[in-house]
C-alpha cells in the first residue's frame, strides 16, 4: 500500500517529521512525504491557510496520479480537505479530523492543545463542520510557535506539556489531540509524562487511510 503525506508548508523538516510519525504508525506501508515547496514556512492562521491551499491541490492531484491509495494533509487546520476530497477518486485524509475521530473514539471527550492563539478559531469551526463540536471541551493555544517545534532548544515541548497539564486539571477529559503536525513526535512523551491518552493526528491519519483503502478493496 502507498500512502502519500502532503505538508502544506515548506519546511522540509517538518515533512520529514511527519511522514516519520505516519509510517511509525502503519509498519509495512510505504510513506512517502511531500513538501508544497511554495508555501509559507509554516500555517499559522487564515492568511497562511488560504496561500498553501493551491499548492496543496496540486500535490494531491499528483499524488494520485502517480499511485498513491491513499493522501494524508499533515495540517492541523485541514486546509482544502473538502476541495482535495472532491477532486480524486482515493481517500484523503486531514490530520485534524482524525485526530478528533480517534480522540472521540478512545476516550469520548477530549481537549486540543495548539500551538497559537490564531489557529483556535479555524479548530473550531472544523470541529464544527465535522459535527464533533460537542465532544471537544476546549482548543487551548500551548503559546508556540510552529517553527519552534523544529528545534528542541526553544523549549517549546515544556509549553505544550504545561497546556497538556491544564487540560488535564481543568477540562475534564480522556484524551488530549495535539493541534500541530509539528508536535508529532511529542505524543509518546506527553502522554507518559501526563498519564492520559495524547493523539497525534497524522498517526491517526494514516491508520485511518490504510483502514479506508482496505474497506474499499472489500466493497
């Protein structure tokens, strides 16, 4: 099986990052990343969002012309998902939705921890148009960056843990969904650290896609 990972923005490193974290996910799968080479450096906010969208199509169309089954958007903001899904005949997968569809799922209620206070507003209105409003009790901001989770030295892992721990103390939950693809190699740490199930939502991407195109091989 051949899944294609899409960063909508253009640092190489955090394309390597997430195909990683997705080919961690589905041993036996090739993983192949793609970096929108155009984009900004990274997707923090509506401007950002309505740049990479283009970008982000063109690879998708490519991705699939070329044989990949399967296409995962590694952007929590899910930039032109619905667009992407319209335009190919593969699954498409962004990484916010699935990472609420598998928080939902393992833990019924869980909270979100981003990375600025800019990309809360677009999580919520995902969360929205997915109809998992009710199931999320809050999308917190851990005060980060994007391009600080590319360096271990900002600290910017200590950020996100202390939000995880205000989510835990606060929000009532089961399951904590990290709201940047940039955190994708924090899941195993956070959710050791805090005792409470961290979903890093290009893993659940990927699960999600190898799943989808087995269920289509058996229609």
């Amino acid at each position: 099986m051949r899944i294609t990972v899409i960063n909508p923005n253009s640092t190489v490193s955090m394309t390597e990052k997430a195909a990683a974290a997705a080919g961690d996910a589905v041993p036996g799968v090739e993983v192949t990343g793609v970096t929108c080479h155009l984009s900004p450096p990274a997707i923090q906010g509506p401007e950002d969002d309505a740049i990479c969208r283009p970008f982000v199509l063109h690879e998708v169309a490519r991705a699939a012309a070329e044989g990949a089954q399967a296409i995962v958007i590694a952007c929590f903001d899910d930039p032109a998902l619905d667009e992407a899904r319209a335009s190919v005949s593969i699954p498409v997968i962004g990484i916010g939705e699935a990472g609420f569809h598998a928080a939902m799922l393992l833990a019924g209620r869980f909270s979100v921890v981003t990375t600025l206070a800019v990309a809360i507003p677009i999580i919520e209105e995902n969360l929205r148009h997915y109809g998992l409003a009710s199931a999320c009790a809050k999308v917190r901001a851990a005060g980060v960056a994007v391009l600080e989770l590319e360096d271990e030295g900002t600290g910017a892992h200590l950020k996100v843990s202390a939000e995880i721990a205000r989510a835990k103390a606060e929000d009532g939950v089961g399951a904590i969904v990290l709201g940047c693809a940039g955190m994708a190699d924090l899941a195993a740490r956070m959710e050791a650290e805090h005792g409470l199930k961290v979903i890093d939502g290009v893993g659940a991407a990927a699960a999600f896609a190898v799943a989808l195109v087995n269920l289509r091989r058996q229609a």
